[in-house]
C-alpha cells in the first residue's frame, strides 16, 4: 500500500527481520556457555548465558600445589567465566533490543513520510 498509507508488506517484512534477529539472540542466549582458565592453569571452569559455573575441570596432581593454590585457581578460573558469560550476555541483550527500537524508529519514520 503507498500513496499515503503504510507500506504494510515492508512493515511486516521489517518486523520478520527483526523477529529473526530476536530468535537468534535467544538461540544464542540458550546455548552461550563460556569457558576460562586460571593463569596457572590448574582449573577451567564453564559458565552459562545466566552467569552459572555449570562445569569444573580441575588438573591432575593438584595435592602437591597446596590448598590455598587450589582454591585460588578455582576462584580465578569461575569469576572469569562468570564475568565473561555475562558480558556476552549483555552484549546480545543490548544488540536485540537495538534491533527493535531502531526497527521501530525506521517505521515510525517511514509512516510520517508516507503519511
């Protein structure tokens, strides 16, 4: 439709865009897992898009470095995969809700020219 109204299939083609946008952020989201090592590499740990340790992998002969080593590296190792998990989440967050404003702007914009 033009000639003053809407173009209703470029609206709803923007909003499949934008709805795909939003389904790959959420696939995303689902599946992020973010895995870092402590410097001396005695543990890796594995967290997830909501910032959860969902795996920990420690390195064999960890008697002979002490506990205090131990639980250094572990602390190391899961707030940096916490933090990372985190960070990606905020970014694909931050990147859809983006999309959808700027989307909606466009619109809005094009609506008032062709209005």
């Amino acid at each position: 439709m033009s000639g003053g109204g809407l173009d209703v299939e470029a609206f709803l083609d923007r909003l499949r865009g934008i709805a795909a946008e939003w389904e790959s952020a959420h696939s995303q989201l689902e599946t992020l897992r973010v895995v870092a090592s402590s410097r001396d590499e005695l543990a890796t740990a594995t967290a997830d898009s909501g910032g959860t340790v969902v795996d920990l992998q420690l390195a064999a002969g960890l008697r002979r470095h002490g506990s205090d080593t131990v639980a250094a590296s572990i602390l190391e190792a899961t707030s940096q995969a916490v933090e990372q998990a985190n960070s990606q989440r905020a970014e694909l967050v931050s990147g859809s809700v983006a999309l959808a404003v700027g989307g909606r702007k466009q619109a809005a914009e094009e609506a008032l020219r062709e209005g």
